[in-house]
C-alpha cells in the first residue's frame, strides 16, 4: 500500500482530544485486560436513567419516531424546556429561543462556531472544564485563561474578570456548579460578576448550568441572566439532560438564548448533525415534564459520598481538598508530592505523573493540568460506595509510599 501522509487541517493540529475521555477509554481497556482498577475518571452518574423517561424512550421507539425532526427540536420538548428554565430559573423563553443539540457539548460548539472568528478571545476560567478551551480554538480563536485559586474557592473573582475583558473578548464563560472542582458561586457571587459584565456591553455570556441540581450546600441555584435581567438579551444559558436525568449516553443538551444568536447556531447545527436523536426528544420531554422527586434522593446519596471520600483523602498525609459545594467531583491538591519518589524509583513530576502512578496502583483520575491547573487531581465520585472505598484505600496507600514526601509543602 502507497503512505501517504493525511493533510491534516491545522485546526486539529492545535487540539487535543478530551483528556477525560482519552483516560477513561485507556482504563476501560486496561479492565478488560484483567487489570483491577477503580475508574474514577468520567463525569457520568452511576444510576440508571430513571424508569418513567425509559419508558417514554420505548415509546417512541414503537410509534415510530424515526424521522428527522426540526433541526432546533420538537416544539412538545422546546416547550418543556421553557417550563423548566420558568420554573426553576425564573428566566421566560419562548420556543424560537431554545435549541436542542446533540449534548451540551455541541451548544458550546455550535455557539463558538456561529459567533467567533479569529483572533476574537474567549474568558475561560480555570481550573475549567477540558472542552471550552479546545472548542474555541477549533472556530479560531483564542482562550484567555483567568485563574481562579483554590484559596479563593476556584471561584472567579471580579476583579480578575475586569482585567481579563479586552475590546477583542467575544465571550466569558461562567460555570457553576464547575467541573472539575464542583465550586458553586452565590447569588452574591455572581451579582459581583454581573456589575463588571454590566460596563462591558460587547461581551457576551455563556453560562453552562449543567451541574444546576448537583447541590449540596442546602443554598438555591442562581444563573446569571436570572440575577441581572440586563444581561439576558446577551447571555447563552447551556443545559442539558445528562447529569440529573443520567443520560450521557443518549446525548442531548440545550441553549436558549437571544434570537438572533440561537438563529446562528441554529444554521450551523443544521450544517453538522441536524437533529438530535428523535426518541431521545420525547424521553427528554418526559424528563423535564416528569417526576422530579427522584432528584432528591441522588442529591443525597452523591453528597454521602462525597463526604466520605473527602474524610477519608484530607486524612491522607500530603493530599488535600477543599469541600466542593456541587458537581460530583474533588479536585484534589496533590502538590507536596510532586517531587517525590515512587517505590520504583521514578520521580512524581508532575501531577501527570502522580495520575499515571495511581492507575498502577489501581485507581484512575484525570490530572488537574488538563483542567488548566497542575498540582491537582480530579476524582468523580458518580460510582458505588464499594469503589469509592476500594479507591481511597488505595489513594492513602499509593501516597504512604511515595518518597521523600515533603507533606507539609502543599
Ligand atoms: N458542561 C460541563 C461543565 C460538563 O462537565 C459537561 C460534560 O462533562 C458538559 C457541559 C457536556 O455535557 P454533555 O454530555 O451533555 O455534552
């Protein structure tokens, strides 16, 4: 066979694929190798979507829902989106303003892809969620990295975000609860990021709401076009299914924003994946229609966890982690033990590193680096008590073993 060498675009050149998903495929494969590993490292809750929206999934399939759609969705579930962003944002939406994607990933793409060009720069705060960065450079433009510090609750400070803004800032991107250090920000908190939004009318707002019901600090939810009704008219509010109703597979997120900017997407969407998924549409009406009372009950069962493996790594000498008001994640401050010494003699450098020798020790995790701050390691605890306990058994072990340890430097 002739080699020949894929020209490859140079907007792949500068990506690189979800380190999340690239860790957890490599995992996967090492299990079915026979390795025993606890896989910590996806964000997808372990429950079952619920039966009801399983149900409503079926009959969709048996009345023959095969068709394509409308590229934005089906009006019975652009209407339910409205109710819910009603009922629980206080935000009041008409259909034309919502458009359903294929997860909320695409929301973001579509929303870079319809409204960046090069050069413009895009706010990302971090640590952040892998995709913002890499999507923006795939439309051509450029992240601007804020870093938000763990001493100030990795939560964006105002003062950092006026600093940031430039007459090329295209968009900010604001993510509570946040992925990957589960930071929820107060309605205060957002007030104070609105006030600084409020002097710079070229900037637009994305707000990705996707861990909105993943709560546990007993506080309400607030969105950021809800706190100030003057920034609605510039502000993409992105959400989705995945998480709360445990559909990550099926893959369907939304956007609702201005008309003119869900219009752009719109076209750009019609363009790549047209609708998404028919059956999909009415399980995710019945999600949003449906009984919300589950909710509750997983709410309490991931804050259980999470108090147990936040008890169990801050008694890890050397480990440390703040406790996360939402999401299903610690991000966890590993850096006393980054010049430190495996058994096997190889020097922990980085918090790569760190990673890669807790997978042979067993657990996997993603290293906060690929969130856009070294010196941590991301955990989701979204699986059973079993592992979770199997995982910090093994966590507090791989660490005793690490020398020298300098467990007062973090
Ligand atoms: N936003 C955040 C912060 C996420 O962590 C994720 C997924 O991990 C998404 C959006 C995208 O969700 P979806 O699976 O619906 O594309």
């Amino acid at each position: 066979m002739e080699n020949f060498e894929i020209p490859l675009a140079n907007r792949v050149k500068i990506i690189v694929e979800s380190k999340t998903l690239a860790l957890n495929a490599r995992v996967k494969k090492m299990q079915a190798e026979g390795h025993s590993i606890v896989n910590l490292t996806v964000g997808e809750p372990d429950f079952p979507t619920p039966d009801h929206v399983k149900a409503a999934i079926k009959k969709a399939v048996d009345d023959n829902r095969n068709k394509y759609t409308a590229v934005e969705g089906i009006i019975e579930l652009r209407q339910a989106i409205c109710a819910k962003f009603l009922r629980e944002n206080e935000l009041k939406y008409a259909p034309e303003q919502i458009l359903v994607s294929t997860g909320g990933k695409q929301v973001l793409c579509n929303a870079m892809m319809a409204t960046v060009e090069k050069g413009d720069e895009v706010i990302v705060p971090v640590p952040g969620w892998v995709s913002y960065a890499d999507v923006v450079k795939l439309a051509e433009g450029t992240p601007i990295f804020v870093s938000c510090p763990e001493d100030k609750g990795f939560k964006l400070q105002p003062q950092d975000l006026e600093k940031a803004i430039t007459p090329r800032t295209k968009w900010v991107i604001i993510n509570s609860c946040n992925n990957p250090t589960g930071a929820k920000y107060s309605r205060s908190e957002l007030r104070a990021l609105c006030d600084v939004l409020l002097k710079h009318p070229h900037v637009m707002i994305l707000t990705d709401d996707m861990y909105e019901h993943m709560s546990y600090d007993g506080q309400p939810f607030y969105t950021a076009a809800q706190i100030e009704p003057k920034l609605y008219g510039r502000t993409l509010v992105l959400n989705g299914v995945s998480k709360t109703y445990s559909m990550t597979g099926y893959r369907l997120g939304y956007g609702a924003g201005p008309l003119a900017l869900i219009k752009a997407m719109l076209k750009v969407q019609s363009q790549s994946t047209t609708n998404a998924t028919a059956v999909v549409q009415y399980g995710a009406i019945e999600a949003l229609n449906g009984d919300q009372g589950f909710i509750k009950g997983r709410i309490q069962t991931y804050k259980a966890r999470r108090d147990f493996m936040l008890e169990a790594l801050n008694k890890v000498p050397g480990l440390r982690c703040a406790v996360p008001e939402g999401a299903f994640y610690l991000f966890i401050n590993c850096k006393s033990f980054l010049s430190s010494k495996a058994p096997g003699g190889k020097t922990i450098g980085s918090d790569m590193d760190f990673v890669e020798y807790l997978i042979e020790q067993g657990v996997a995790s993603v290293p906060g680096s690929s969130f856009g701050a070294e010196g941590y390691f991301r955990l989701s605890y979204a699986t059973d008590d079993q592992s979770l306990k199997l995982a910090a058994e093994r966590i507090a072990k791989a660490c005793a073993a690490l020398k020298p340890a300098d467990v007062n430097a973090a």
